[in-house]
C-alpha cells in the first residue's frame, strides 16, 4: 500500500451533520478497499484563493491515509458524485511509504 494525502472543502453553509457524513463515506471507501486512515485533520473555514461557484470560503478537511493505487481511482469518482465536495485533490506521498 501506498501513502497517500486528500485535501478537499466543502462550503461554509454546509452543516455539520451532512459534513460529518461525507467524512464517514469517505473513510467508508478508503477503509472498503483494505486501506488505512491514518489521520483527519479538520482546518476548519479558510479563505479561498480565488472565488470558485460564487464562494470566497471553504470549509477544508485534511486526510493522510494508506491504500492500494487502483483504489483511489474509486475514491476520486466518489469525491467527483458527492454533492457536497467542491473541490478536491489526491496525491501520493512519497515521504511516506
């Protein structure tokens, strides 16, 4: 298994129940696929770099974990179909396998 970090955000009107969930679902993939999460780190509300669908802010969410290469695939189209997720990133870290 390979180290891995995703960083995404979701929009500050979001409420905590619907982002509590999209966390769950999130580690309910990488953990269905016989990967690890090794640690969330919540941000909280930060400001945007540039405005993204009429936002200025977002709220980020942080996530080192382990999993198989051809298991992210399906993590990202997850993140792509979830409504709640703006925007996100996956990458590989090396420093850490």
């Amino acid at each position: 298994m390979k180290a891995y970090e995703l960083l995404f955000f979701v929009a500050p009107s979001t409420d905590e129940e619907t982002r509590a969930n999209t966390l769950n679902r999130i580690q309910g993939v990488i953990t269905a696929a016989q990967g690890t999460v090794d640690n969330v780190d919540e941000w909280g509300k930060r400001k945007l770099a540039y405005e993204i669908n009429g936002l200025t802010d977002g709220v980020y969410t942080l996530i080192d974990f382990h999993a198989d290469p051809a298991e992210v695939a399906e993590l990202d189209r997850v993140l792509r179909i979830t409504d709640a997720v703006v925007r996100h990133m996956i990458v590989k870290r090396t420093d850490r396998d």
